[in-house]
C-alpha cells in the first residue's frame, strides 16, 4: 500500500480552498450575513409576513454558505493536527497506524466536501440560484415509457430527499395501464435550478419489459424539462386576454376521479400554445394561481433564451425518442447508468433510481461550464 504524502495533499487543499474562496468571496458573505441579521432584528418584522419569510430564509441561506467555506478550512487544520500526532507517536506503535486510518479517511472526506464547494462556484448563471420547476413526459416506448417517466419521478424526489430539499407535486397524469404521461413538481431549494438544469434531455431505458409477457428487451424514453422558478422582480405580465383558462375534475391512476369538484385547471398561453395543468391544490383558486406561476416561470424561459440563444442549457428541443438521449439506463443484457454528454457511468442503476445522481449532476456541471454545452 502506497504511502500518502500528507504534506503534499494538505497543501492541494489549501490550494483548492483558495481558488473557493477567491470566488465566494467570505468577506461578502460576512457582510451580507451582518445586514439580515440587522433586518431580522427588526421590531416590525413580521408586520409583513412574506417579506419576513424571505428576509429569514436568505439569512439562513447566507449563513449556511458561510458556515460551508469557513468550516472547511477549519476541517483541513484539524487534518494537518492529526498527521501531526502521527508522527509523534513514531514509526512501531498501533496509536500511529490507527491515526493515519483516521487522517486518510478524513482527506477523503474533505476531497469530496471541496469537490462539491467548487461545483457550487460554477453556479452562476443568471437563474442558477433559483429554485426549480422540474416537468417529466413519457416519450416513445408506450407503457414502458409511461413507467420509465414514473420511475424518474421517484429518482428526482428521493434525490431531493436525501438533501434535506422540500418539494411540492403540482401535477400528475396517469397512464391508462401504468406510470405516468407527465409530472410536474417545484423543489424549492437555494441553487435548485444550477443543479437540476444539467438533468433536462431524453432519458433512455433499456430493460427486459414487465408489460411483455413474451419477457422481450424494450427500449423506452423520457423526457425532462427543467425551468427557474418565477419571482416576483421578474416582472413577466401576462394579459387575460392571452389566457384560457379550462376547470375540471382532478383524476388518479386509471382515469378515477379524486375530487368531486372542477378544482384542476388548466391554463393555456394563447400566443406560444404553452399549456399548464394543476391539481395539486384543493380549491381552483390556488390551482389557478400555481398554473400562473408555472406559466410565467416558462415564458421566463422563453424570453431568456430569445435574449440569449447560447443559453441553451436551461432547456432545449427535447424529443425523448432515438438519437436524442442525453443519459442511458440499463438494466439488461448489463447493468449500467451513462450519461452520454460526461462520459460518467456507475453500473448500479438501482442507486442511481433511489436518488444517488451527485456525481451524475456534478458531471454535468463541469461539462458544462467547460464549453461541452454551447
């Protein structure tokens, strides 16, 4: 087993932190700390419920950022302390094979923390900070595809889950046999967009078909759709006259009716044919309201990438069929996960649709903001 050159390592580190640093920039974030601190203090704060909410929210948010980069080099002195001791204890006792085990298992620990802090400082697109509207259709592949987009759902949730990120379904419709034509759901997270945005493309399943019962290979697709969630400072209006707006009746799996009301709305944008559709929410009027915020997070999009058409990455001509795949499941004649843009692979797919997609995302943003994506 080869010898670590800790000194060396601890040295990349510093090194690495640095470059964070000089990006993040603490200095800032201390600043930025200092003035929501002073507006939470505020007697009248919660005179303005909404405003209050979003001056605590950012606060949290700042901090935690904070807390990230100033942590870390803290974690990396410790390290240098530990190899320290090591070289105390000399060269025969177990004490110093027991804290070179403990002192490599943090380095790889702090590699991977670093890793992910970098990640984080590629995000600075105009909408990377955002929260995220994540759509999901079922592509060519019938049933099979139908499943597939069912199973991406859970894939995105759980992912989310793992992160501590809350998320909201604001829309389902079910196939006929099994899965799902579309979903739609926010995941209301600081940088959600950043991360999620790198996901947008065809997906391509590749497995033996529950639905054949001659147990033939079927290939199926998906595609998803991912848009910055609207604020209100983005200021797109939209006028009645460019909006239908339908009611009707919120259905469940296998067409049945799970609401005795017309609650669902279905909103269409009359210039650009966009259409929304909700029934997360109980009344029509909350309905309404989620469709409008949808519909605006959309043209939003639209409009940016009529200002910018290099942008493309924020969402793109997704066909969710043959030659357009983005990322590669498969679970037979092998087993492997690809993501045809990186390179990156695993071959447990299984994880993978539990939600463990960080290297995936990773990936995608390094390829990215290394010019793979024009």
């Amino acid at each position: 087993m080869a010898t670590i050159d800790f000194a060396a390592e601890i040295k990349a580190l510093r090194s690495t932190l640095e470059s964070i640093e000089s990006v993040s920039d603490p200095t800032a974030l201390e600043k930025k700390v200092a003035e929501l601190s002073e507006q939470a203090a505020a007697p009248d704060l919660w005179d303005d419920p909404e405003s209050a909410q979003k001056v605590t929210t950012a606060l949290s948010q700042t901090q935690a950022e904070l807390d990230r980069v100033t942590h870390m080099a803290s974690r990396i002195d410790d390290l240098e302390v530990l190899v320290e001791m090591a070289s105390e204890y000399g060269e025969d006792g177990s004490d110093t094979a027991d804290t070179l085990a403990e002192a490599e298992s943090e380095l790889t620990a702090i590699r991977k923390d670093l890793d992910a802090l970098e990640v984080r400082t590629l995000l600075n697109g105009e909408y990377d900070a955002r929260e995220a509207v994540v759509t999901i259709r079922a592509g060519a592949g019938g049933v099979d595809a139908a499943d597939f987009a069912e199973m991406l759902l859970r894939m995105y949730l759980r992912w989310a889950e793992r992160h501590g990120h809350s998320t909201t379904v604001l829309d389902t419709s079910y196939a006929e046999e099994a899965g799902l034509k579309s979903a739609t759901f926010e995941v209301k997270a600081p940088y959600a967009f950043g991360n999620l945005s790198v996901e947008a493309g065809t997906h391509r399943l590749v497995r033996i078909s529950p639905f054949d019962n001659q147990g033939r290979r079927q290939t199926s697709f998906a595609a998803v759709e991912v848009i910055p969630l609207i604020e209100q400072t983005d200021s797109v209006e939209i006028p009645e006259s460019e909006i239908k707006v339908d009611v009707f009746r919120s259905s469940g799996p296998g067409g049945q009716s799970v609401n005795t009301t017309d609650s669902a709305v279905r909103m269409t944008h009359i210039p650009t044919g966009i259409v929304v559709s909700m029934q997360n929410e109980k009344s029509q009027i909350q309905n309404r309201a989620a469709a409008l915020r949808v519909l605006q997070s959309r043209l939003l999009l639209v409009r940016q990438q009529e200002e910018a058409a290099k942008k493309k990455e924020l969402a793109g001509d997704i066909k969710a069929s043959w030659g357009d795949q983005m990322r590669s499941y498969v679970l037979q004649p092998y087993q492997m996960v690809k993501d045809l843009r990186t390179e990156h692979e695993v071959g447990n797919p299984s994880a993978v649709f539990d939600g463990d997609i960080d290297d995936f995302i990773e990936a995608g943003i390094r390829w990215r903001r290394g010019g793979g994506q024009d």
